[in-house]
C-alpha cells in the first residue's frame, strides 16, 4: 500500500477483518472502494446479499504451514508420516477450531487417526495467531495459514503442510461500483494484482495467481 500511495498519492485505509465480519459491513452501508477476501465465501461476482460490486479477480492462494517455538528442536514433516510423528510427539499443538486452517486441520488430524492424541493436549487459540502460543510457551507446534504464521517472525516456520495434505485458501478483490471516486478505485483494484503487489505476497507466504 505504501508503494500505491506514492505512484498516486492517495492514501489507503484498510479494514482487517473476516470476510465474514466484512461483508456485514458492506451490508450494513459500508462503502470500500475494494474488497479482499474468501474466494468461496463471495461467490462469482458479487458477494451474496450485496449488489455493490463487479469484477471480481483471484489474487492469491495460502497454504497451512507449521512454526515450532524458538527454542524447540525443528522436525521434519516433509512427508504425512513426519508430520503425523511430530503432531502425536510434541507437548502440545496450537491450532484453531473456528477459522478455515483449522477445521480442516481437526479433519485431517481425524482422516489420519491422531485426532485423539494430538486434542488431547492441544492449545486451542481462537484470536489473533497460533503462533502466539509458541512465544509464551502453551505450545511446541503451531498450525494455521503461512501467511498468518509469517507474521510472527520470532518462531521457526518450519514449512508448508505435506502436498497430500495441503489445503489451500484462495482469496479474490472485487472492485466497488458505488464507491465515490471510481478512477481511483479501479486503480486500487488494478494495483492489487501488479508485479509490485505480487512480490509481496510471495514475501508474506502466499501463492499469486
């Protein structure tokens, strides 16, 4: 964002938040002159219950990926039979049940028969990173999206989930056409899927279309 607001010098106010949470915003009169968020969730082109946008685009997929704490001993979970050694091994795995990396994650923990062992002393973290729970010590390993566990630059990302097992997230931006000043909109829009833009999201963890 801050490399848009100097090609144009319009700065960019972002709203973090679940799609979810946003597309209530969008829906209670919220105006943005772009949307980020879950491909699946927004549908093909407009985000259900709202006839405030067009010209939808993927951008980008995120994978899940595992951070051990900083002073852990690193495994290997290259292969499904690595991963499911380190998960039934460790102290305790921190994860979420509400967000998407997590329900799945609960579901292949079930799909490979661990489920019981790994919960049993699980660090559940509804808020904000898992990897929170490897700075204070709740957890060893910490499962979520790469882009999420990136953010915590203190642990040891050790890698994506196993290919067999990896789910991906895909993210989509829509263009707003009730927004006040559409040419800079369509600008913001375009901005998101630059070379510049893609750069970044391979920094962040994630994939560009």
């Amino acid at each position: 964002m801050p490399a848009f607001t100097r090609a144009t010098g319009q700065p960019v106010y972002i709203v973090f938040d679940s799609t979810a949470r946003l597309l209530e915003r969008v829906n209670a009169g919220a105006k943005p002159a772009v949307f980020v968020g879950l491909s699946g969730s927004l549908g093909n082109p407009e985000p259900p219950g709202s006839d405030a946008f067009h010209t939808a685009r993927h951008i980008v997929r995120s994978g899940i990926g595992v951070a051990a704490a900083p002073d852990a001993k690193a495994p290997s979970i290259t292969t499904v039979e690595e991963l499911a050694f380190a998960l039934t091994r460790c102290r305790s795995v921190a994860y979420s049940r509400t967000r998407p990396s997590g329900t799945y994650f609960h579901r292949m923990l079930e799909d490979l028969g661990i489920a019981d062992i790994v919960n049993s002393r699980a660090t559940f973290v509804e808020e904000g990173s898992t990897a929170s729970a490897l700075i204070d010590g709740r957890a060893v390993l910490a499962v979520q999206q790469i882009s999420e566990l990136k953010l915590v630059p203190e642990v040891n990302f050790l890698g994506p989930l196993p290919a067999a097992v990896q789910r991906y997230t895909e993210f989509s931006t829509y263009l707003c056409n009730k927004t006040a000043d559409k040419y800079l909109a369509t600008a913001l829009f375009n901005f998101l899927s630059s070379s510049l833009a893609r750069s970044a999201y391979a920094a962040a963890g994630l994939q560009a279309f």
